[in-house]
C-alpha cells in the first residue's frame, strides 16, 4: 500500500512537473513572439503573459520547494538592483522628473527577469527559447525587407503594417542627409544580437537544437538575408555589428582547447569567406537596383566619428559629461536630464532619455551606481569564458558574442530604456546559471 502510494506520488509529480514545462514553452513562445516582432505595442496583450511567468515561478516553487538560482546570479542581479536603489533614493532627493516612469524597468522587471531564469532549469528548455528566437528573427528580417521592397515599389503594402504606423513606433523609410537609404522600425534592434548569435551557432554547430529547424541550410539563408536588411537600413551600427561579429567569435574561441579549436578555425575561415564573397557580389549586382552606394555608406560610417557631422551626439557627450562631474559619485538619481539642455519635438517629454545610453546612465548614477551595472556586465563574460574553458562550450561563445555586439549597440542606440530590449543581457545569464548547476546532482532537474 505505502509503495503504491509513493509510485502515485511520483507519478503526480511527473505530471506536476510536465505541465509546469508546458507552460514554460507556452510563456515563452508567446512572450517572446511578441516582443520581438511587435516591441513597444500590443503591451494588453503582453501584460497576460507576465503575470502568467508570476504565477508560473510561485507554482514552481510549491512544487520544487526550492529555487533554481545559483549564488552567482543572484549576486549578479543584486548589483543591478543594488545600483537601482541607489538611482531610487538619490532621483527622489533631486525629484528627478523620470523617476518613477523608471522605476518598474529598473526594479519590477528586473524582478521579473529574474523569475523567468529561475524557470528555465535545463540546457533543453534553453534550446526552445534560442528555437524561438531564431523564429521571430526570421520573421522580423522578412518582414522589414518585405516593407522597405514595398516601400521602393517592387512589392504590395500589406495591412499588417497599420499596426506600426497607428502606434508610437512606426516604420518609416527614406533617404537621409548621407544620400543613403535608412530605415527605422523598433524591432531591428534586436539584429545586433540575433546576428552575431546565429553567426556563431553556424559555425559551432551546437548539440541540442532542433536540426529540422535550425540547420546549417536554414543559418545561412538567414545570416545572408540579415546582411541585406542591415545594409538596406542604412544604420551605421548594422554595419559596425557585421564588421565585430567575426572579431568577437574569434576572440572567444581562443578560449576551446583541443582538435575542437582546429575544427572551429577551419569553419570560421569559410564562414567569413561566405560572407565577403556575397557582400562584394551584392553590392556588384544589385545594390544599384536598391538605391544602395557603397561610397555613399562608408561615407555616413565615417562621419559618426566627426563632430562637425555628427553634432548632436558630441553635444550630447559634453552636456552629460559637465553635468555628471557636479555628482560624480551618486549622480543625480535616476531619470535624471541634464538643466538646460534643449531637446528637439517630441524627445522633450522625456528630458532623462538620450542615444548615448551609457553617458545617460553615468550622469544618472554616478560612479558607484554605474560601477555596479558595469560589474553585472563584466562578471557575465567572466563567467561565461569560464565556462567556455571548463566545458570547451562552443554554444557560450555564440551567446556572448551577441550579448558583447548587444553593448556595443546600446552605447549609441538606448535600447535598455525598455524592459523589452532587456532580454539581450538576460539571456547569457540564464544559460550561465544551468551551466553552473549542471555537476550538482542535488539540484539536477529531470
């Protein structure tokens, strides 16, 4: 009787504990399909699915009785909380005017996030969020040269895009002060991590991933199709990512050890091959056709780092710099502006937010709050090299590799200003803490 009892108990937690991944899959599918392709709109019809992840982690735990965090991600995202605190008390002694605009992204999402990697306990489930990601990446690419080959006139508009033109964060597409073509639309950035990452999931092959959807055939379609949608956007950050990408793939994989570091050599050579070989055939061939020049874009790179072109930004660098130095060590709180500054149209209802995110940031908390975010982001990539050296983990290079072009893009593209673009420096995290409880039997999750 006691035997049939505890085989019925174990059944019911089988059950328990199935239901819970399902779910999971169900949260994250639709979340992150979401955010992806619709950032910044559809928020009734996100709001759902976060109190779902609230709930999920509760049923979790009464279920587990205990929490899939390791000690370092907690203290991780501590520090992060830590400088948000910080940023609290000293925006409310200053009455900082977007203080409390700030405070659910910076503390309740953060929260937030911190319950979806406790929910995310093996390296399986991991995998169908990166299957997920590469799915919505697919359609945002698709989607975006489908409206700028619409835009141009090779194609029909489709009604899909008055969902963006009667939002906040409408496509738009023309010519800019360079001559060039230029894009904008909220989800394009997410490329600068998506790109890198795929690049390297191409060239490491990682186990685990489901090979009908992920493959190398699949990869390359993408990767090539990314390239022309970065190119046709016209952003200088989409070109500046295609040019560190490969820098940061094989920076990291110096760290593997063994024939699989030859191996990884030998692929990241065709690789990058591929890729200037079509480059060069794409800008021969049909770059005319698209109204692209590529003096024209070289040009438009060049001319961010000169301040006589690029006045806005080096005007933005000395305002928060002067105005950092009379707060150097707390700042002056969180969604703190810079008095006096004159904002253009519609960004002077958000005196706090500026394109030169980190300069924002150093101005709004000062040394000791920045410091803290800084050491989050830096103790990721040690932890993830860590890993890559102890396991020989070629799937780790891939994640921080987008997760460095993702910091490299925010420096200039303030993309951290939304909950929704918070993921990027989330998801490096999440596979660290599997990683890291991975040799712990006690802790293993069937």
């Amino acid at each position: 009787m006691e035997l049939e009892l505890q085989n019925k108990k174990l059944v019911d937690d089988k059950m328990q504990k199935g239901l819970l991944n399902w779910l999971g899959y169900f949260l994250a599918f639709g979340l992150f399909m979401q955010v992806l392709i619709f950032p910044g709109i559809l928020k009734p019809l996100k709001l759902p699915f976060l109190g779902l992840i609230v709930i999920a982690a509760i049923l979790n735990y009464s279920l587990e009785k205990k929490i899939f965090l390791h000690k370092y991600t907690i203290i991780l995202v501590g520090l992060y909380l830590l400088r948000s605190i910080i940023g609290i008390i000293v925006g409310y002694s200053n009455n900082t005017p977007g203080l409390y605009i700030l405070i659910p992204l910076n503390v309740y999402y953060v929260v937030l996030y911190l319950l979806i990697i406790s929910l995310v306990k093996t390296e399986g489930f991991f995998y169908k969020i990166i299957e997920i990601l590469f799915m919505g990446t697919v359609m945002i690419v698709f989607l975006d040269i489908y409206y700028i080959l619409a835009s141009l006139g090779f194609l029909p508009q489709l009604s899909v895009f008055s969902i963006f033109d009667n939002s906040n964060y409408p496509f738009s597409f023309g010519i800019n002060q360079y001559g060039t073509l230029e894009m904008y639309a909220r989800n394009l950035g997410f490329l600068p991590v998506c790109f890198p990452l795929f690049t390297g999931m191409l060239i490491f092959n990682p186990k685990g991933i489901n090979k009908w959807l992920i493959n190398k055939v699949s990869l390359i379609i993408l990767l090539l199709s990314t390239i022309v949608l970065m190119f046709l956007t016209g952003r200088r950050i989409f070109l500046l990512i295609i040019l560190v990408t490969p820098v940061f793939v094989f920076l990291l994989s110096r760290l593997l050890k063994g024939q699989v570091l030859k191996d990884v050599n030998k692929i990241f050579t065709y690789v990058s091959g591929l890729t200037i070989i079509f480059s060069f055939v794409f800008f021969t061939y049909w770059s005319e056709s698209l109204f692209l020049d590529f003096d024209k874009l070289k040009d438009s790179f060049v001319a961010a780092f000169d301040s006589s072109q690029e006045g806005v930004r080096f005007h933005q660098s000395e305002s928060l710099i002067y105005n950092w130095k009379k707060a150097p060590l707390l700042g002056h709180g969180m969604g703190a502006g810079v008095p006096g500054y004159k904002k253009p149209g519609k960004d002077r209802a958000v005196p706090w937010g500026f394109e030169l995110s980190y300069h924002s940031r150093l101005n709004q908390y000062g040394i000791i709050g920045f410091g803290f975010e800084a050491l989050y982001y830096f103790f990721i990539v040690v932890l993830g090299c860590y890993i890559v050296r102890r396991d020989n983990d070629m799937f780790m290079i891939a994640i921080l590799a987008g997760y460095l072009a993702f910091l490299l893009a925010n420096a200039t593209n303030p993309f951290l200003n939304s909950f929704e673009f918070f993921w990027p420096v989330i998801l490096p995290l999440i596979y660290i803490n599997i990683k890291l409880f991975k040799n712990k039997k006690d802790l293993e999750i069937a």
